[in-house]
C-alpha cells in the first residue's frame, strides 16, 4: 500500500477556467476501476455536442454553471451546480453536454469501468438536485456524498465518491475499504496527505494503491482544502479503449 502524488496542472482557477484531463496522462494511465477524470470548464458557443460511449458508467459533478444534457433515450435535463448525473452507458448510448448558462459552466466527470460481463447492460439514467446529495458536517469537516454511502446516486461497482472541505488547521482521515483503489484530487487550497505529510496544492492528484486492510489516510488543511476523493473496488480486468468505448 501506498500515496502517491502526481503534481498537477495548476492552469484551473476557482472558477475553472481551463479544462483539463487529470487522467489518464502519461504518467498516470487509469486507477482500476476509474477510467477517467476530466475537470472540464465550458463555454457558448463550445461544449460537447452529441458523441458516443459504450463500456462504462460516467458521474458528473457539477462545480459551477449548469449543465445541459440531451441522450438518445430521451433524456434532457439541466443539472445545477453541485447536482449530478449518472449515465450507464453499457451497450451504448449517444448524449451531448453543453454549457446551460452565458458563463463558464465547470465541473469533474469520472468514468468507471464496467466488467466485460456487464457491459452489454441497457443504458441508465439518473440526475439529483444539490439538496437530494445527502451533506455531513462536523466542526471544520463538510463533506458532499456524491455516489456511494448514504448517496442515491446508484453505481454497479463498490464505491465512494466524495466532496471534502477541510477549513483552515483541520486534520481529517480518509476511510479506504480493504482492497479499494482510491485517488484525491485537489479542487483548491493547500495542505499535505499521509502520514509522510506529501505536499497538496490545488490541482495535485494522489493515488493509493489497493491493500489487504482499510486504512485511513489524514488530510490536513493549512489554509482550506477543497478535494475530489474517490474509492472504488477495482474490476481486474484490462480496459481496451477505444475513444468514447471501453471494451
């Protein structure tokens, strides 16, 4: 078992103004069963017009804006800020995603692997209103559950996924079930993780590699810290990617 940090793209500002692939990247080429990460910012007339995907199950997280979503099963809906969606794309389904507002609409998509058994499922939909993710809170701890726990949002792999805001001087652990691949990526403010105390700025990744035991990894915030944490029970299997598919 261990914490690894992949320096990040620091490009992204509070209101993400640039959009980046935080994986896969050359260094970092998935996180079984995470696919992918995009911290994605959009703008009109830009976005993602009507495109394809087979394979796999996509969360969006919305950070800022609105999100407008159109799917080929008759879908259309517009998620507000801190509100998701969950696409199965299993068998395949078409959808676009463009920006719902005059501004910049930014927010994190992750993408996980479904087992080559699953794959041929019939697509799936869901969304959630900001208010129906269910918050806990504790003194300098807020944390947004996001899919996983208590959250409605349904997934077919064993996972968490979590919005973490520590306040200033807030030391806090990060629960990872035995086996669980997991990965903390840094929205922003700074800090350090594990118990080597590795540096954390915003738009740093961690990755922690699964272990026979659960473990708690400790987060601490010097000045605020704002983190994507996820952690998920990984397939086993190589993904074969092909563009918008995962075989």
């Amino acid at each position: 078992m261990q914490l690894v940090k992949h320096p990040g793209d620091n490009r992204i500002d509070s209101m993400g103004r640039e959009h980046v692939r935080v994986f896969p990247t050359r260094s970092v080429y998935y996180m079984d069963p995470f696919l992918l990460l995009d911290h994605f910012a959009i703008e009109k007339p830009m976005g993602f017009p009507d495109h394809p995907h087979r394979g796999f199950e996509i969360i969006t997280y919305v950070l800022h804006g609105v999100l407008a979503h159109e799917d080929s099963a008759g879908h259309a809906s517009a998620i507000q800020t801190l509100g998701v969606q969950k696409v199965t794309a299993g068998k395949g389904i078409v959808h676009s995603e463009m920006p719902g507002t005059d501004g910049i609409d930014s927010g994190l998509q992750l993408w996980i692997n479904l087992p080559r058994a699953e794959k041929g499922v019939d697509p799936e939909y869901q969304e959630f209103l900001p208010n129906e993710l269910p918050v806990t809170a504790s003194e300098g701890v807020k944390i947004r559950h996001i899919a996983g726990g208590s959250s409605p949002v349904r997934v077919r792999r064993p996972m968490v996924y979590q919005d973490v805001e520590l306040s200033a001087g807030i030391e806090h652990p990060l629960q990872v079930p035995p086996g669980h691949q997991a990965f903390m990526y840094v929205l922003s403010g700074s800090g350090w993780l594990g118990t080597d105390r590795l540096p954390a700025a915003t738009g740093d990744l961690f990755q922690w590699t699964p272990a026979d035991e659960a473990a708690a990894i400790p987060v601490f915030s010097d000045r605020g810290l704002r983190l994507a944490f996820a952690a998920g029970e990984p397939v086993g299997e190589r993904p074969v990617f092909n563009g918008p598919f995962v075989d």
